[in-house]
C-alpha cells in the first residue's frame, strides 16, 4: 500500500516526453513542445531541473516502457533529491494502462510526485492518482479506437482492390485511400522480363546475370520472393484482406495465369525447371539416358598435360555402380547432331505439309473451344462457392476457422482451373501464329542445334525428346523413348508423300528410334 503522507522533500524534478508515433510528432505532440510545456510549469512553480535531467524517447513504443523511462526511474531511485516528474500529460508516460500505473505506483512509493504539466495535476493525493490512472485509461482506449478505425479503414481499401501498404520494389503509387494505383517503375519493367524469362525455362542463376546486365543486381533470395508474390499479377492477398485473393489497382508484371505457370516451373513439377548448373561444352547433361538402368549421364572434364600445352577433353558417364558406360563428348555430340538431322523436313514437303498442319489445327481449335467451355464453367461455379462461404460466414451459419478452410480449397481449386484454363486460350489464340515456326523448325533442326547456344539446345532438347534420349551402350547410338508426337506426325507425311511419288521413304525416317 502507498503512504500518500510520504513525499520527498525539495523541487528538483526530473522532465519525461515521449512520442509512440510521427503522427503525433507531426500533429502538436513533438518532443519540443512537451518540454516548452513542463518548462514553463517548472518556471512558474518555482521547481529546478539541470541539462541532464530530460529523459524520453523519439517514438517510443505505447506498450512497452523502453529503454529511456526505465533509466529514468533508476536515476530516480538512486538520486533521492529528485522530488519530481514532470509530464506534460499523464499518458506521455506509456498508454498501456497497467504498465503505467505500476509505474505511478512504484514513483509514489519511492515518494516522487508526477504532475501532468498542462493541467496542473498530481499523484500527491490519492485523489490525484486516482485521476492520472483514469486519464492514462481513457488515452488508451482512445488510441485502440484510433487503431481500430485505422486497420478497419486500411481493410477496406484492400478489399475495394487499393493497396496502401509500402509497395514492393518495382512499383510506385498514386493515388489515396480507395483510388490508389500500383505502376511499375523502371525495375518494374525488369522484373517483367524475369518472369518471361523464367517462363521460357531459364534458371535463376541464368535471370540474374540478365538483370545484372541491365543494371539492377539483386540476390537470388530476393528474386525468388519475387516470383512468388501474388503482387506482381495484379493480386493483393495479406491479413487485410482476411487472406482471400483479391483483384488489386495494380498494373500486373505478369498475367495471372503465366504467374501460376512460374509456380509450377519452381515447384519442380515441369521438366522446363532445373536447378542444376550445366556447362556450355556438354549440353546433353541429365538428358541423355543410360538404356540400360535408365540413370541420367553426368558429365566430367580430363586434362591432358604435355611439355608446352594443356588440353581439356569432355566426356558424359553413368554413375550407376557396375555400369561403367563412358561416351566421349565429341562422340555423344556427333551422333546426337545425325540424330536430329533425321528429323528436318524435306523442301518439296513444305507446301503439303503446311496444309496438313491447317487442317489439324482446325480440327485441334474445336477441341480447345469445347475445352474453354467447359473450363469457364467450372471457374464460374466455384466464384460462385466462394461468394457462398462468405455469405454463410457474414450470417453465422459457420464459424471463422470453417471459412478459411473452404476459401483456401476454393482458391486453390479456383487456381488450377484458371492455369488449365490460360493454357487452353493461350494454345487457341496462338494456333495460326506458330505455324511458320513448326515448319522452319522441322526444315532445319539439326542445323539449329548445332549452331546454337546452351539456352537453345536445352531448349530444342526438351522440344524433341521432354522425357529425354537413350543411349544404347552395345550399339554406340541413340535409340529414343518418347518424342514430341509432332514428329510422329512429320514421319508419317513424310512416308506418305514417298509412296505416292513411288519414291523410297528411308531417307526421311529418323535413324535413331
């Protein structure tokens, strides 16, 4: 219990400021101001402070003390001529009120008085503690009804599709409240090109030397983080938006459906993705096959040192034990290169088989529309779910746990139709487009690839053979798997065409398969 009869004698005080927020600091509530006023109340009342009797903080926390009040009252406690503490309010000393109570408490007991400077007011009596404590009460349920207001105002604007939080880098905004937009900056525009780049299959590593290149270097951490915010297709999903995915004001890097694309390729579920580095003289790394325990060939360096020189030679291995399968690289590459020379197209085939190209496709586009169809539906459907799960948990037929549960199955479920769906429209819209491209492919794909770089090769690699190419260690040659069932289609044009002209086909079937 607190003897209110013992106060320390004298009028040296001690002067406590403190701001939790810029907003405060901004709005009349400065450090300055708070000291102007216990200033003038130690003037007037005859109480006498040094330089080194200020204590506060510059936005100090509203729940905790900190570091500074807690030294104050340790100056307090050691120096007992300290009689005083002025404050220009109650609540300037914390606007949590337990803790600020104990504080009032354990000054009292000490025999230290506090004055609130602006009013007047005292914790001599018990009267006067009576008042600080109510005071130091009402700022804080003030101040939670001003967080309340905020975070509910923030909520909304979310919800309505304006992001007020700090944008991620690559954006700047424009705009308040529920009319502001999210644009993309310069950097914006590089991470436009990441996510292309990522949808064409390059690495990470790969996409950082592109952006280092272009000015912006950034770390691997950073750039993954990107890739997998929501953000940058245009999507706003965070505690503000109870974590539903919401369309946001903002100018999308990527589409959405190309956004879950890059989920996908960094999930590993696609062949396109790897995380494995590969050296620009041994392409066929991993995609090159042992037939014989289906292990995929690494590969490695020997060097050959004589009196004034020193050659490296490359060469692909099985590592599987007992196996001892070891190809040369210049004899993996020579026979890979005949392989795929067996594929190119005749010239007198082109014509037809442009034509046949057109008719599959169109027969290929009736398929995709009925598949769209059937996709948009579905998608439909499950909006519709989700406005249901809201509406039942706005009325409290289910509680909150219930509703995350089933907004997150829906979402999900909403995603991969949406991704189904992005393929089926990307497929239709390019149809036409990509047939000058199958048929210069399929005219010169050997040639391609020997001219090409890693990138490429890895590329036509996948294109041809997704699943990879065996390699036959008894016959010394390839003998494939599986292949892009468009070359399936372009032998059998290709015989075709042969035994109408009373020509011999061989000379268009591929040797290796």
């Amino acid at each position: 219990m607190i003897d209110y009869k013992y106060t320390r004698e004298g009028k040296h005080c001690f002067i406590w400021t403190r701001v939790s927020t810029k907003y405060q600091q901004d709005n009349g509530g400065s450090l300055e101001t708070q000291k102007e006023i216990c200033e003038n109340y130690a003037e007037s009342n005859g109480y006498t402070y040094q330089e080194t009797d200020f204590y506060g903080g510059k936005h100090e926390s509203a729940k905790t003390p900190g570091k500074m009040v807690t030294e104050m009252i340790r100056q307090v406690k050691k120096n007992t001529g300290i009689s005083t503490v002025l404050v220009s309010e109650f609540d300037r000393l914390s606007r949590n009120t337990s803790q600020a109570a104990k504080m009032l408490d354990d000054l009292r007991a000490l025999g230290v008085v506090v004055i609130a400077a602006k009013y007047g007011l005292s914790t001599r009596t018990k009267e006067g503690m009576l008042m600080a404590k109510n005071s130091i009460t009402y700022a804080e349920w003030d101040n939670q009804n001003r967080v309340d207001k905020f975070v509910d105002g923030k909520s909304a604007c979310m919800m309505a599709g304006a992001y007020v939080l700090p944008v991620p880098c690559g954006y700047y905004k424009e705009g308040k409240s529920r009319n502001t937009w999210c644009y993309l900056n310069e950097q914006g525009k590089l991470i436009k090109k990441a996510f292309s780049w990522k949808l064409q299959g390059l690495s990470s590593a790969e996409i950082l030397t592109k952006l280092s290149a272009r000015g912006w270097d950034t770390s691997k951490q950073e750039l993954h983080k990107i890739l997998v915010n929501p953000f940058y297709a245009g999507k706003i999903k965070n505690r503000h938006t109870r974590y539903e995915m919401v369309d946001g004001q903002i100018e999308p890097a990527v589409t959405y459906e190309d956004f879950l694309r890059v989920q996908k390729i960094m999930s590993g579920r696609t062949g396109k993705y790897t995380h494995r580095r590969y050296k620009p003289d041994v392409p066929l790394t991993k995609h090159v096959v042992c037939a014989v325990d289906g292990t995929p060939f690494t590969s490695y360096t020997k060097t050959k040192k004589t009196k004034n020189s020193c050659h490296y030679y490359d060469y692909y291995k099985c590592n599987k034990a007992g196996c001892k399968t070891n190809v040369s690289a210049k004899e993996l590459h020579e026979k890979y290169e005949r392989c795929l020379s067996h594929f190119n197209l005749p010239a007198k085939l082109l014509e037809r088989f442009t034509s046949v190209i057109l008719e599959l496709l169109s027969d290929y586009k009736t398929e995709i529309t009925d598949n769209v169809t059937q996709l948009k539906k579905r998608l439909t459907e499950t909006d519709t779910n989700i406005k249901k799960v809201r509406v039942r948990y706005a009325t409290g037929d289910i509680d909150k746990e219930s509703r995350d549960i089933a907004l997150v199955e829906l979402q999900s479920r909403k995603d991969a139709i949406t991704l189904e769906l992005g393929n089926w429209n990307l497929n239709l819209s390019n149809l036409e487009n990509q047939i000058p491209a199958i048929v210069a492919t399929a005219s010169h794909i050997g040639e391609l690839w020997h001219n090409a770089g890693l990138e490429t090769k890895r590329r036509i690699q996948n294109l041809l053979f997704p699943e990879g190419i065996l390699w036959d260690k008894e016959k010394r040659d390839y003998r494939t798997n599986t292949r892009n069932k468009f070359f399936d289609l372009l032998d059998k044009y290709s015989i075709t065409y042969g035994d109408e002209k009373g020509t011999a086909p061989d000379e268009t079937v591929p040797l290796c398969g």
